[in-house]
C-alpha cells in the first residue's frame, strides 16, 4: 500500500470544498451552499429533503448527459422522473386538470423565459496553490423551448452570488467575467470536461464513468455482468459501422450496376439474337424478290427478242397471204361472169322457168320438212320420258296435251318438297362437318395433354401466359387439380354440373395477379375468362380441412403437387358444403344440397337444374387429371358423327339425283306445252307434198335436153365458185389471225420494252439465262409464255416462303425488344431505374441498330468499367473500412484485456481479508455463446482472400462481396443482434478470484454472487470498483495531482456494520473523500 499511495490520508489530490446550486430542483430563489471543506461527508435527512438532488447536481457538474443518470438510489423506472429540464423548472408534483382529468405537472419555475440555473463547485488541492472552480449555467432560449448550456473553468475561489447574479440572455456577463477572472467558457461538455480531466489527472473521460457509476453501485447481482456494465465502457461502433454501410451502399451500387447491366445485356442478346435472325429473312427474302424482278426483266429482254423475230416473220406471210388473197379474187370475179352468162341462157328457156318456181316451193318444203320432223322427234322424247307414246293423229294430240297441265302441277310440288329437304340436310351436313372439324381438335388437343379442360379454354389460358413469358402450369384451372374421390362414381356428373364453373377458372398467385389483371383489362381475349388471385399458397400439408362424405367438399380428391392444393381445398370446403342426398325431405331442411340428378340449393333459396346435356354424358366434364376415358368417348362420337355425316351426303346425292330426274321432267313438260297445234309436228303431210313436186320436175326435165346442158354446166360453176369462195374465205381469215398475232406481238414488244425501260436486260439475261434454261434464240412467245408461267411460279413460291419465314422473325425480334423496354414486373422491382434508358427507344424494326449500338456499349464499355470500379471498391474502400471496422472491435477487446490487467494490479494492493490476507484478481474468457462466436465467424469470413484478389479471382470477388452483403444487412436489419454483438464488452464473460497472497492458490471463485449476503456482494463491487478507481483517477500514476472525490447514495444501505467499515477503510486507504 505504501508504494501505490500517499501515507498522508489527508493531504494530496482534489477534493470538494464547496458546492453552490441556484434553482436546481427544489433548491429555489437563493444561492443554496453545501461546505465539506474537502472532508468526507455524510447527508442525511428525511425523504423529499434534496439529498438525491444534490447528488445529481454534482453527477451533472461531472458526468456527460449521455452517460448519466439521475436518481441512482431509486429503480430504474423512476430514474426517467428526473430530467434537467424537470431539475431547471423545479417539478415537485402533479395536479389533476378537472376539464381532461389529465395529470398535470407542478414547477418551483414555471416561467421558462426567467427560468436560470447555475450549479459550481470549488475543488482544492492541499498540495497546490490555485482552487478549481468549474460550473454550468442553463436558461431557455428565444424560443422557450429548447434549454441552453454554458460550461465553465476557473482557476481560482468563485461563487454564484459574487459573480452570476447578472446572467443575461446574450452572453454580455462572460465578456466581464472573462476580463475581471481567470476563467474559461466552453459551449460543450466534451471540451469542458477535457479541461478538468487534464486539471485533475484522470487517464480518460472513463474515470467520469466511474464516478458515475460509484454514486448508485450497492452491490453484485452478477459479476460477469457488473464488470460488463458498471467497469468497462462501451465502445463507439456506430458511427464506424455507418462508414462500413457507406461504403457498402457504393460497393452495393456497383453491384447493382454490373447486375443491371448484365440483365440489360441478356434481354438485349436476345434482340441481337433475333435481329441477326430477323437480317438472315430479310435478306433471303430481298434476294427472293431481287430474283423475281431480274428474273421478269430478263424475260421481258427475251420477250423483246422473241417479239421482234415473230413479228418479222408474221409480216412476211401476211404480205405473201394478202397476195394470194388478190389471185383468188381475180379467179372468183371470172368464175361469177361465166355463172351469169350460163344463168341468161337457161333464164331464156320455158322449162327452166316452171322448173325454178317448182324447185323454190321444194326448197320451201324442205326447210319445213327439216323443222317440223324435229319438233316431231323432241316431242316424241319428251313423251317416251312421261310414259307417253308419240301421236300420230289430232285426236291422241289432244289427249297428251290435256294431261300435261296435271303432270306440271305434280311434279311442282313433288320438286319443291324434296327442295326444301335437301337444303335443310345441306345446312345439317355443314353444321355436322363443322362440329367433327372442332371435335378432332378437341381430341388432338386433349391427346396432348392429361387434363379434360375444354380446348377453348385451354387455348385463351395458354395465349395469356404465353404473351406474359409464364408456363401454362403458372396459372391452372382449378378443375385441372381436382377430381371425384374414387366410389363416388354416382355424384359425379352433378358435382361437374355444380362445379364447372370453379372448375373453369384460372388460379392466380397474388404476386402475378396485377401483372395478369393488367394484361386482361389491355387486351381484347376474343371470349371469356374468369381468374381467382390466391393471396396466400398453401400446400396440403398446411391446411386442415375435416372431411364429411357426405358433403360435396367431402367427395373431391385435390391434387397434392401443386402450389393451389391448400387454397382449393380450403375453398372446397368454404364454398361448396352442399349436403349430397336423394331424399327431398332432407334436400328441402338443408341451406344448401345436391341430389344426384343434378338439383342444386345454394343459400337455402336458390334452386338450380340444368339439363342441356344428358346427366351421363361424360364427354362434357371438365375436372380431372386423367382424360383417356374422355378421349376414347369423344373418339367414339367422332365415328359416329362420320358415318352419320356420310349416310347425309349419300342422301344428299340421293336427293339431287331425284331434282335432276323432277327437272327434266318438267322441262319436258314445258317444251311439249309450247306445241298448241298438232300441224306443227305432222312431218307426213309436208313428205307427202315435196314427194309430188319433186316428180313434176323430173317430168319437165326429161321433155328438154339443151337445158340439161346448161344445168351442167351451173352446177360445174357453181362447185367452182364454191372452191374459190372458200379458198378466199379461209385467205381472208388467215390473214385476220396473222394481223391478231401481229397485233399481239407488237403488245409483247411493248410489254418487254416497258419493263426494260431503265433496266439492264442484257445483264439480267446474263445473270438468268441458265437459270431459267431458255434459249431465246430457237424459242417462240408461245414456249416463252408457258416457261413464264412456271418460273414465276416457282419463284413467287420462293418469295412467299421468304415472307412468311420474314414475318415470325420480325415479330419475335419485335417481341424482345418489348421486353427489354417494357420488361417484366420482375425486372422492374429488381431494378426500378430500368425505364430511365429506354424512353428513347421503340420496338420498331427500324431501332435496331440503336439495339444493338446499346449492346455493343453496355458489353464493351459499361459492364467492364462497373466490374473495374467494383473490384476498386472491394479491393480499396471496402476492404479499409472493413479492416478499420475490425481493428476498431480488436482493439476494444485487446483495450478491455488491458484493463483488466491494470485492474488486476490495483487489485492486488488491496487487501480483500485481512485475516486470512487475500487478494481479488478478476479473469477474461472468451464467451461462447452461439451468437457472439457465430458474429466473430462471419466478420472473419467477411474478409476477402487478399492472395486471390490481386490474381482478380472473380468468383472471390462476388463470393466475397456476398459475405460483406450478408454481414452488413445482418447487422442492419436487427438493432437488438447488432448492438450485442458490437458490444465488444459481451465477446467475453468475466469473473474473480480470491487469492492468498502467501502462496497465490485460490480460496474462492466468484462468478455469480448469488450465494453471497448483500453485504459480501457490496465489499465485492467496492474492492473491484475502487480499484478501477486508482487507475483511472491517477492515484498511482500522480498522488498529489490527482481527483480524490467520489459520491455513494444511500452507502450504507443493505450493508452489515463490518463490511460497511471496510468500504470506508477502503475509500480512506485510497485518500479519497
């Protein structure tokens, strides 16, 4: 003891001499002095005399606001009754308002705007000559709202009435104090205590802790946790973890930015993907219609050609034709002057004249012969097609002809029936084909597949998720998930009755209900959709659902692999609790119930049947996971309905042929009726009367042979003229067709010279001529024409199957650029800056290049300049922050294993028990709760491997940017984990031993206290706490300038006489007042 301390118990070290407080608490209206004269003191009174008061005038002269803490010897919850402003105003109590019937608080000071305190206190040094005063003063400012504090320093006697009874607002009595005294103003705590801490040869401001501490400590209810709390000080992380986040944000940035841009450059290769794609058709499709056009301008240069030679050689033959046709008129005028004079010569004659009239009237009747035998011919054909012979005579004309008005009338009718029947198996046959054409699909459809929803259906829920980017199991039908539970065979179609249309709607998750909602209000669907948002997906294994058989819920098996299975069969049982029973005395009691038939009750109003299609008619259910029997059933009436499709075209072809026979008939009938007279078909009576002219002219012609002569030689001329005429004829005609296609292939020669205006046929012919394998030199416009035809064929064929590869193409292309500028919901949550680079772009083919231009920045460009600053970021900023922030908690702990050394110095020096002359020493373990140590693990892996950064290892980088991402968002996102495992004090557990200091073995280990008497606890917080108080207060360091004051409320409470004595031998073998 004599080597750590002074021998002179009452010299050496600062001491409190006096203490004067104006207006603090209920010290109110005048100077209030308390004079120790540097001697231990002892206060006492009643309760509510001050003395708690004026031990928080002196914790607040000498301990930060931060640190302290206000009515020590109370708990903990009246430790917030007192405050400096309830202290400044003077609060002593509380008053009902009789209006509110609120408490209302009772003030010494009501007035904030007069309200002044001043608290001072003198130390004094037997060993030096000048005092230290230091002191604060309060008031309110301008406002009266917010309390104001002047802190300050003298070195030499001051008192509140002889130097603060003129404090003024603006600051003028410092300005006089500051010319008139040796004194110091300070505006912060900080500044002002770091002045009396030098003065007072403290080691660091946690000897004020210290202090403050001293005043409330009574005693240890767990060691471990009193040196934690009461003797080590917490260490200032916050403001080094805000850094650690600082640099995080920018390392979380860039980041962002590499995982933006990577985002960005995916949906644009996909652009770039399918615009290289979309380029290949395009240019396909360009040489296809380059082709085409050289292809008809080289066939127009060979049109030209061809025309030309053609149109050559047409003239030549015309020219050559019209020549003959001049020889053959010359011939023809001879061969009519010959005709003329032979004619003259038989004129003369007088046979010849009765034999021409005769012969006219032969020619008269056979014109009529030939007439009327047809209509006798028709008219006898007709007949034979009624059944009817030909007549012969007026009388059995008459007979025919009276019957055929009935025949017409029958037939009429009979025609109009079978009309009217065909056009209705006609429209029966379309309708027919119709539906099997929709029913194969709907067997093609089902086949791939396993579900029985109605392809319709199927189809609008595959187009939706398919313009969203979802798979079609994204959004299910219900009734895809559900089917009846075996046995329950008899309920089924009534169940698919009251079930179809829950069955038929679409199950959508919650987060993909606005995205889907939004998609459906902006579209026309071309038919109806109804959709359910599920806001919460539960599995099977979640929901509890008690079955009842005999309800509807009770008879439905749900699927179990499914994210809906939990919300349908909740559901299930929510909506559909229909009771299932035949019996209609039971139906009639029940708020909702099912019969098997189909009856349905709901709400114990509403009664429902629907019998549109048979109740057995499996073909138009829709639940189920298994559609084979569906399948074979529809396969089934797709048999059917062919053969009765084709029993409808036999009948068809039936029936027509039954109309043809019905028209013919009656056509038959009309053109017999149009004969009103039998003379107009009698061919008899006209034979007979030619037959009797013909014999006159050959009695006239045997009695005269110079005619007969004559006659020869007409009829020689004649045949001649008739050779002449109609070689003339046939000249004239050939020379029309040459002109046409002279004509025509001067239409050709213009043709070809249109479309080769402006065009180089001799290179298209060059580029083509093989190609097309023509020859214009040996071929003809004819050949030509025909060749046409084909190639333009065949090309046009080229050039739509370039179109219709052109068209997907562009739409895919124009799909992702969709995409990448109005990406999904999840894009956009991901990355909400998205849309901020693409307002200037359009899904347009022709922003393509501004695309790709974006792409080749983005790759070239952006990404490896955000990776760069990343691994700047990581590799400087991160890593010195992250190191600094360790070392600051490293060092916390190495300052704490400091203390405890230090600690355990001045421990040994004081003597614990005298008697058996032991010793405290306390010990430092490394705590092993889970937390801590899983904490320390994770900021030892949160350091990068150094070695493989500078190698620019980049899986490294992102797993160590990982680790820091994981660390930081821990510790940010729980306050409560974060301020314990920063808590450098709580990485290690505490404890003490009792120690001989003869032979240094251990008399006793305290860890808890628990097993120790209040008295024992106190002599335990007291050696330990004033050993910490020699170090930090200097004792050993600087006896003389030193601080030898502490303030203990309420000392002797709960404490026995003899560890009381030794408290206070304890303090007075330290010299402390």
């Amino acid at each position: 003891m004599s080597e750590l301390f002074t021998e002179d118990t009452g010299e050496g070290g600062y001491r409190l001499d006096r203490l004067e407080i104006l207006n603090w608490g209920g010290f109110d209206r005048k100077v209030w002095i308390l004079n120790p004269g540097t001697r231990n003191s002892l206060i006492t009174g009643a309760n509510g005399s001050g003395k708690t008061t004026l031990v928080d005038a002196l914790v607040t002269l000498l301990v930060p606001n931060r640190s302290r803490h206000f009515n020590q010897s109370s708990g903990n919850d009246r430790r917030r009754d007192r405050t400096e402003d309830s202290y400044v105003r003077g609060a002593y109590g509380t008053t009902r308002d009789e209006s509110s019937l609120a408490p209302q608080v009772r003030y010494h000071r009501p007035d904030r705007k007069s309200a002044v305190s001043v608290l001072l206190a003198v130390f004094t040094n037997s060993r030096t000559p000048e005092p230290l005063c230091i002191g604060q003063i309060r008031w309110y400012g301008a406002s009266s709202s917010r309390l104001e504090t002047s802190y300050f320093l003298a070195n030499e006697q001051m008192s509140i009435a002889g130097d603060f009874s003129s404090i003024d607002p603006r600051g003028e009595y410092r300005k006089n104090l500051k010319k008139s005294r040796d004194i110091e103003f300070f505006n912060t705590f900080k500044a002002y205590a770091a002045a009396f801490r030098l003065r007072f040869g403290m080691r660091s401001q946690k000897a004020l802790t210290l202090f403050n501490k001293t005043v409330g400590v009574k005693d240890i209810d767990d060691l471990n946790d009193f040196i934690r709390r009461q003797m080590l000080d917490e260490v200032e992380t916050e403001e080094e973890f805000d850094k650690l986040k600082s640099h995080y944000a920018d390392l979380l940035q860039a980041h962002n930015q590499i995982e933006l841009a990577g985002e960005r450059i995916r949906l644009l290769e996909d652009v770039e993907s399918a615009g290289n794609l979309f380029r290949e058709n395009l240019v396909r499709y360009e040489n296809a219609r380059d082709a085409l056009d050289t292809a008809q301008i080289a066939v127009a240069g060979m049109r030209r050609i061809l025309a030309g030679k053609e149109l050559d050689e047409l003239i030549r033959n015309r020219k050559m034709q019209e020549s003959r046709l001049s020889d053959k008129r010359s011939g023809l005028e001879e061969t009519d002057s010959e005709l003329l004079e032979t004619r003259s010569a038989i004129n003369s004659n007088e046979s010849a004249g009765k034999i021409r009239e005769l012969e006219f009237r032969i020619s008269e009747l056979s014109g009529r012969l030939d007439r009327v035998k047809s209509r006798y011919e028709a008219f006898g054909r007709d007949a034979e097609l009624l059944g009817e012979s030909t007549p012969d005579n007026p009388e059995e004309f008459g007979r025919i002809g009276a019957l055929l008005a009935e025949k017409d009338e029958t037939l009429s009718g009979t025609a109009g029936k079978l009309d009217d029947e065909r056009s209705e198996l006609r429209a029966s046959h379309i309708r027919e084909k119709e539906e099997i054409g929709e029913l194969q699909l709907d067997i093609d459809s089902l086949k791939d597949r396993q579900n029985n929803i109605p392809r319709v259906n199927l189809e609008m829920r595959n187009r939706i998720a398919s313009s969203l980017g979802w798979e079609d199991k994204r959004i299910p039908f219900a009734g895809e998930l559900m089917r009846m539970v075996s046995g329950e065979d008899a309920w089924e179609s009534a169940a698919e009755r009251l079930l179809r249309p829950f069955s038929l709607s679409l199950l959508v998750a919650d987060e993909d209900s606005s995205e889907l909602t939004s998609y459906v209000n902006s579209h026309n669907l071309k038919g109806r959709v109804v959709y359910l948002r599920v806001k919460e997906n539960l599995s099977l294994e979640n929901v509890y659902v008690k079955k009842d058989s005999n309800r509807l819920f009770g008879k439905i098996k749900v699927r179990s692999d499914s994210p809906f299975s939990g919300w349908i069969e909740s559901s299930l049982a929510d909506r559909y609790g229909h009771i299932c029973t035949d019996s209609l005395e039971q139906f009639h009691h029940a708020a909702m119930a099912l019969t098997s038939s189909g009856l349905i009750k709901s709400g114990g109003i509403r009664h429902e049947k629907d019998d549109r299609f048979q109740r057995t008619d499996r073909r138009q259910f829709v639940m189920g996971w298994d559609n084979r029997e569906k399948i074979a059933l529809l396969e089934q009436d797709l048999s059917q309905r062919e053969l009765r499709i084709q029993e409808m075209a036999d009948r068809l072809d039936s029936m027509g042929e039954e109309l043809a026979k019905i028209r013919a008939l009656r056509e038959a009938v009309s053109r017999m009726r149009n004969i009103q007279d039998f003379n107009e078909i009698d061919w008899y009576s006209v034979e007979g009367e030619r037959s009797r002219i013909n014999g006159e002219i050959s009695k006239l012609r045997s009695s005269d042979r110079i005619l007969d002569s004559l006659k020869e030689g007409e009829k020689k001329l004649l045949e001649k003229k008739k050779t002449l005429s109609g070689e003339l004829e046939d000249c004239i005609a050939l020379i029309a067709r040459i002109s046409d296609r002279e004509e025509r292939a001067n239409e050709e020669l213009q043709r070809g010279m249109e479309v080769l205006e402006g065009n180089d046929a001799e290179q298209a012919l060059v580029d083509f001529r093989d190609a097309l394998g023509f020859n214009p030199e040996a071929g003809s416009l004819a050949e030509l024409g025909r060749q046409e035809y084909q190639w333009r064929q065949k090309l046009n064929a080229n050039l739509q199957s370039c179109t219709e590869a052109l068209n997907p193409a562009r739409n895919a292309m124009i799909k992702v650029m969709t995409q990448y500028i109005r990406p999904s919901a999840k894009v956009l949550a991901r990355f909400p800056d998205w849309e901020s680079e693409t307002n200037e772009l359009y899904d347009d083919v022709e922003y393509l290049p501004e695309f790709e231009n974006l792409l080749s920045r983005l790759r070239d460009e952006d990404l490896p300049g955000y990776k760069k600053r990343f691994r700047e970021y990581m590799n400087r900023k991160m890593m010195e922050s992250l190191v600094s922030f360790s070392q600051l908690l490293d060092n916390a702990d190495v300052e704490i294993d400091n203390y405890i050394r230090d600690l355990n110095r001045s421990l040994k020096e004081l003597p614990y028990d005298k008697v058996r002359n032991t010793y405290i020493e306390l010990k430092k373990e490394v705590n092993s709760d889970p937390v801590i140590r899983d904490f320390r693990t994770m900021l030892k892996n949160s350091h990068p491997d150094k070695g493989r950064l500078v190698q620019d290892d980049l899986e490294e980088l992102e797993s160590a940017f990982h680790r820091v991402k994981n660390l930081i968002q821990h510790l940010d996102s729980e306050e409560s984990w974060r301020k314990k495992v920063l808590d450098v004090r709580n990485w290690s557990r505490f404890s003490a031993g009792e120690y001989y200091r003869d032979d240094g073995t251990q008399k006793q280990y305290y860890e808890a206290s628990g097993s120790l008497s209040g008295g024992e606890k106190a002599k335990l917080a007291y050696t330990i706490l004033a050993s910490a108080l020699a170090y930090q207060y200097g004792l050993r360091k600087d006896p003389v300038r030193s601080f030898r004051f502490i303030v203990v409320d309420e000392i002797f409470s709960k404490v026995d006489p003899q560890n009381a004595e030794y408290a206070m031998e304890l303090f007075r073998s330290l010299n402390l007042q």
